[in-house]
C-alpha cells in the first residue's frame, strides 16, 4: 500500500487514487476490531483499541455505527458482520437507562480474550454513561436504513425488531 507521500505525489501527477480498493482495505481493517462469536456479552462489538493496547475494547456506539456502514459500503462479504454489531446493539438497548429514557446504550470497555465488559465511567465518575443519547440513535438508525438497502433480503429479520427500533427512535427524540 502506497503511504501518504506517494498518495499526494500520485495525485499532483493526475493518477487517481483507487477508491474502490481504498474502501475495501478500510473495510477489511475496521472488521479486525469486532470482537469474535463466542465472546461473552461483548460478542459482536465493534471496538476500537487505544494506540498500543490489544487488551483493551473499547466499545462506543457512535465510531462503531459509522463504521459499520463503511463496512456496508464494501459489499456483502461484511454483511454478516454489520449484522452481528446490529445483534449486539439491540442486545444492550437501556430499558431504561439511568435517566429513564428507554432505548439507549451505554459505553463499555471489554477485554477481547474473553468478551468480559465493564460499564464506563463518565467524567464525574459516575457508571454506566453514554456520551450522546441523541447521537448514538440517529447513526444507529441511519446504519439500519443502509443495511435495509444493502441487503433487501434480511428484511424480515429487521421488520422482528419494530418494537426495539421505535425505543431507539424515542431515544433520539428524548433528548430534545
């Protein structure tokens, strides 16, 4: 893979970049982060690890939403991985959460051996938290409408999860 030298020394030249291979090495790295089936409860997340650290998950709701629906972008090989972060979300929708809003998600930090995962704290200290209620419902919502397109053909599984899409549409709109 060419570095970032190269990148802007190809495009001063008038040689476009490959965005089609771009996106799929995007993809491809994005899925090294989810946390492998048969992990406990963490099982499913897509997690981002702290430079240097291959102990710690953490798992974010807003980064792992966005970056599912750049896996989507990539084709229908990531299909059942978007898949597995959708099961994870669902799983740990809030009913409800500390303020009496349903259909929110909490931040966790996991340990990736063994899918152990621990509420995180907020800047007061206070466990579990969230950093947006509002932000982690609209980019989830948005994911679900893109994996809907993507693939037409696990509508059924998306139309059995009415009830919790609705709680995760009030959350949204809870925050107003």
């Amino acid at each position: 893979m060419p570095g970032p030298d190269q990148l802007s020394r190809a495009s001063a030249s008038g040689v476009q970049p490959g965005y089609a291979q771009i996106v799929q090495d995007e993809a491809y790295w994005i899925s090294l982060a989810q946390i492998p089936q048969g992990r406990g409860a963490a099982s499913g997340a897509l997690a981002w690890y702290p430079f240097g650290s291959s102990d710690l998950a953490q798992i974010r709701p807003y980064i792992a939403n966005r970056a599912a629906v750049g896996m989507l972008m990539a084709g229908s090989y990531y299909h059942p991985m978007v898949k597995a972060w959708l099961g994870w979300y669902f799983a740990h929708l809030n009913r409800p959460d500390y303020n009496g809003v349903y259909g929110t998600v909490y931040d966790y930090d996991a340990t990736p051996g063994t899918g152990v995962k621990a509420f995180v704290a907020n800047q007061q200290g206070q466990s579990p938290s969230y950093d947006s209620t509002d932000a982690y419902a609209a980019t989830f919502l948005t994911l679900l409408r893109a994996y809907a397109e993507a693939n037409p053909g696990d509508g059924g599984y998306l139309a059995g999860k009415a009830a919790d899409i609705e709680l995760i549409a009030t959350a949204a709109a809870a925050t107003q």
